[in-house]
C-alpha cells in the first residue's frame, strides 16, 4: 500500500448542485485538464469521521499497432 504525503491544502467552496471547483494551481500541479475523468472515493474511520478522496487516474496511450 503506498503512502502519500501531503504537498498542500486548500479550502473550496461547494456551489449550486454541490459542484466544487478545483484551484487552478492544483490543475496545473496535477496536470488535471478539462474532459478528464475523476474517481471519488469515501472512506470512513471507526469513530464515523468521512473524508472523500479524489484522484485521477493516468491515461493510458492507445496501441499504436491497432
């Protein structure tokens, strides 16, 4: 399992039909551009705390000999 360290964090604001914008410096850190696909996940910890936890996943390169 890897373990990952946190570069930064940043407040949002959740805006009509709960959409979340994304800091564009965080876009640009993560290379994040529009039509990108996001996966979401919930976690929860034994006393109920949930956090949500967004990534997005490295797209893989057609085959070029297909």
């Amino acid at each position: 399992m890897a373990i990952y360290r946190t570069l930064y964090y940043t407040d949002v604001t959740v805006g009509v039909g709960g959409r979340v914008t994304i800091p564009q410096d965080m876009r640009e850190e993560l290379g994040i551009e529009e039509g990108d696909t996001l996966t979401v996940r919930v976690e929860e910890n034994p006393k109920g705390g949930r956090q949500m936890v967004i990534w997005r996943s490295e797209q893989q390169e057609e085959d070029e000999n297909a």
